[in-house]
C-alpha cells in the first residue's frame, strides 16, 4: 500500500517551523509554571551540551531568579567544560553559578558499593548531580529545570532519578534534531548546537555510538512511528533504512516505559 507522505514532507513537518515563536512560547510556559506554584526562580544544570544550553537560554528569559550548576566529574571533557563556562558567560551570570565536582561523593560510594562497572558508576554520577540540583533548589525555593529531549525521553536515553529526576521539561516535547534549531535561534553557539550529544558519564562516552544510531535517524524514526501511527514496515520503506534499526529504536522505547512513568503501586481494593 503506497504511503501518502514522501520524507521531503516528513522533515518539513518536523523541521519547517517558527523557532522563534515556540521559543517565545516556552518562555511564557515556564514563567507561567514558575509564578503558578509561587516558587522563586529556577535551578538548571548546565553540561556544555546543546540541550543544557538551549535550556539555560530560555529560562534567562523568563525568569529573573536563576542558578546553573555545572557538575564534572572525572569523565567529563574539557570541553564541555569550557562550553558550559561560555554558556554562563553568554548569558551574563557569571554571580550566579557554581561549578562543583562530583567526584569525591562518587568515590565514597564507588568504594562502599564495591564496583568500578562504568554504568554502575555512571548511573551514580547523574544521581549525585540531580542531589545538588534539589539541594540548590530548595536552598533557594527554586525548582530544577530538566534539560532532557523528546529523543531521549523516547528512548530512555536518560538516568532514572538523575537527570530524570526534574520538576519540568521545557524541551522535553522537542526532538534532538529540533533542539539543535532551537537553540540556533535562540543564539547558542554554534559549535555547541552542532556538537555531538554524549551524556559523559565515563570516558569516551558519545550518545549516537552508544545508541548504535544518528539522531537524524531515530528522530525521523521516532516521529513517523508514533506521531504518524506508520508501522515498522512502512517506516522502513519510507526512510530508506535497515529493518534492524527500526526494531532496535522500537525496542527501546518499549523497554524503557518504566523510566517514563510512576512506579506501580499495588491496588488493595480492585
């Protein structure tokens, strides 16, 4: 059965839009969300990566109380480093951000648990970051800003209770690819935006190798699947691209549902 969309006019849906003005629109969301629950101003962790920054951008703008924390650890590049420093300085809040590492609090429990196991340590450094950005937060009677995509969400490309562990998700209804107009137009750097995603959490750690996929990809992928209602086949066919790749990306959003809802509770009274 022939498709009645070509992947000119898939990418034009997800692309072709006023980046400006969805911009301006998250702005309003989140100093509306902010006054609404009669908090302060906000908390954001900044990594150096284009969904921290394009994050940090908007909630300048909307808001006049704001703290960034940036949270390295031993696995962190130094470029990240040096961008999440650029996005302060970018952004004027040079009196408003601390930089803190994670380190000594990750080999604490590094030597308690007993494990060097890169995931077991990596989970423990996004875990340890989400404790100081509430902790920072209720210092302030700010709430935590998460930074995370609707890419990642999707996938479960995020630590359950670390960088998972917000109160809101201003872009967290935009894919990665989109993120990157996003902050284009918002005025991020370049070589931030283009840059390529990788959460760091041990050393080499790049999000596309790990995933075995492009964003590129799995947001077309992602997008025709469950916005279009295409199936596996159909997606294939549309794309161009191997049947594995489809699987493999449906299979992660399967397994990782847990990571995007309220642990079960059994009912007493059924």
């Amino acid at each position: 059965m022939p498709l009645n969309f070509s992947v000119e006019e898939l990418k034009k849906e997800l692309y072709d839009k006023d980046w400006n003005k969805i911009g301006e629109e998250i702005v309003k969301w989140i100093k509306n969300y902010v006054e609404e629950n009669g908090l302060q101003g906000a908390v954001v962790g900044v990594s150096g990566g284009v969904d921290s920054a394009t994050t940090a951008f908007l909630v300048s703008k909307a808001l006049k109380n704001y703290y960034f924390l940036i949270l390295p650890s031993d696995s962190t590049p130094q470029r990240d480093i040096q961008d999440a420093l650029k996005v302060v300085k970018l952004l004027n809040a040079e009196d408003r951000y601390s930089m803190i590492s994670v380190d000594d609090v990750v080999s604490i429990i590094r030597d308690k648990v007993g494990t060097d196991d890169k995931r077991v340590i990596g989970n423990v450094k996004a875990r340890i970051r989400m404790v100081y950005l509430y902790a920072f937060a209720q210092k302030f009677n700010y709430l935590v800003v998460g930074t995370g995509d609707k890419s990642e969400l999707l996938l479960g490309y995020f630590t359950k209770y670390g960088d998972g562990g917000v109160d809101i998700l201003p872009i967290g209804d935009l894919y990665k690819t989109q993120v990157r107009l996003l902050a284009k137009a918002l005025g991020v750097p370049k070589e931030i935006y283009e840059k390529p995603s990788s959460p760091a959490l041990w050393t080499g750690q790049t999000a596309e190798e790990e995933l075995g996929f492009k964003y590129e990809v799995a947001d077309l992928v992602l997008y025709a699947m469950y916005e279009k209602g295409l199936s596996e086949a159909e997606v294939t066919r549309l794309l161009g691209i191997e049947k594995s790749v489809v699987e493999r990306i449906k299979q992660l959003v399967r397994i990782n549902s847990h990571k995007r809802n309220l642990p079960p509770i059994f009912k007493l009274n059924k």
